[in-house]
C-alpha cells in the first residue's frame, strides 16, 4: 500500500447534524401527530420523524476513503457507514495530480461535490485538497490530511511497480 486515508466530517458537525435531526424530527411529530386521524397517519408520521433521524445522522457520519495501490487509485465516499460512490482508477489512466486551491467552501459544502462535467469533489471537512487528472479528462479533487503523501503515492502509481 501507497496511502491510505480515511477522513470523517469532525466531531462537532457531527452533533450539530443529528441535533438537526432530532430537533427537526420531533418538531414535525409536534406539529403532525395531533391531526393524525387514523394509527395509520400516526404510523407514518413516526416513520417519516424516523427517518429524518437516520438521514441526518448518517450525513453526520459521512467518511472518504483514498487508498492508492501499486497499480490503482480508489475513492471512496460513504454515508453512515455505506458507501454510495466509488471510482477505481488504474495506474495508467492517471495523467498527473498536483496541490490544488480548491476548498470545500468553493466546491460548495463538504460531500461528494459535482463541480461540471467529468469533475468530482470529495470533502468530508476543510483542508488542503490534491487533484487529480485522468487521460480521458475526468478529474477527482480530494480533501486530505495528507497532501504531500498522497502526491508522492500518485506519482510512485504513475511510475508502476516495474517502470
């Protein structure tokens, strides 16, 4: 193994978001629950304050994942747990990475960003992010602890194990 980074969204947002949840969860039961007519209103009305919990909560625990291999580069993003999006990119497909200028702020929040065609944004909280280039013009900014690693780890990938 090259690298490898795991990142999660920091404590506090963590707790601002459930709290989110929680609030706006019992807010609804508080405003919907007294004008349930039938247990099946009230049954839905439950599962929708439910969800709006696990929602939340799992946002709180988004985590990213960089993990570059002698002969891939994978990207992980996940929710509470699950991930939702993955991308494997192979030595050769890399064209170059560099330190890039980009925040979360201006790729519009922390997430999985799409910033226009064949470009993706990947941050769980702010920090220095590094690019990455494609031949085939995809590109994939990641947010990292780690920069000056992780530019080392590409450029050993880009080289191969026997190049």
């Amino acid at each position: 193994m090259l690298f490898r980074e795991s990142r999660g969204a920091v404590p506090t947002l963590r707790v601002a978001v459930a709290g989110l949840g929680v609030v706006l969860a019992v807010w609804f039961l508080i405003s919907a629950l007294p004008d349930a007519e039938t247990p099946a209103d009230r049954i839905l009305f439950v599962t929708i304050a439910g969800a709006t919990v696990l929602v939340t909560v799992a946002i709180g625990g988004m985590r990213s994942r960089v993990v570059v291999a002698p002969e891939t580069l994978r990207l992980e993003f996940s929710l509470g747990g699950v991930t939702v999006w993955r991308r494997v990119v192979h030595a050769g497909d890399v064209a170059r990475a560099d330190a890039t200028g980009l925040s979360a702020l201006s790729a519009g929040g922390w997430g999985l960003r799409f910033l226009g065609p064949r470009r993706w944004a990947l941050f769980v909280r702010s920090g220095p992010a590094v690019g990455v280039a494609l031949f085939d013009g995809r590109e994939y900014v990641v947010g990292t602890d780690r920069p000056a690693d992780l530019l080392d780890a590409v450029a050993q990938l880009r080289q191969g194990p026997g190049r």
